[in-house]
C-alpha cells in the first residue's frame, strides 16, 4: 500500500477517547453539583415612623431551598 494513502493513527484515536470520556466524567459531576439557593419571603420591612434614639428590631426568615 501506498504511504501516504494509510491513515496516520499514532494514538489519535486513543487520545479522542480518552477526551470524550474526561468530558463525560465532568458533565456528570457538574449535573449532579447542586447549588445552594437562599429564599427570603420578606426581603424589605418598613418600620414606619419612628421617634430617634428608639430601637427597633425585626427578624428576617432566611431558608436554604437549593439541594
């Protein structure tokens, strides 16, 4: 056979699968990362009016709904 009609291999194909496997492993542990996700149900309180030097206090109910 003629040498320059033969496919050059050399271990490109090797090195094809390997890639494809590396970017199939990573795929699936970037799908499977869930991130976490923070939901505040009242963002804003308006205390309204109040005299100065009073304190005032609210409590802000944070929950985690990420996985």
């Amino acid at each position: 056979a003629d040498p320059e009609k033969r496919p050059n291999y050399k271990g490109g194909n090797m090195k094809n699968v390997g890639l494809i496997v590396l970017f199939i492993v990573l795929g699936i542990g970037m799908a499977e990362t869930a991130s976490p996700q923070i939901s505040v149900d009242e963002p804003v309180y308006d205390f309204g009016e109040i005299l100065e030097g009073l304190a005032v206090v609210h409590t802000f109910v944070l929950q985690n709904i990420g996985e």
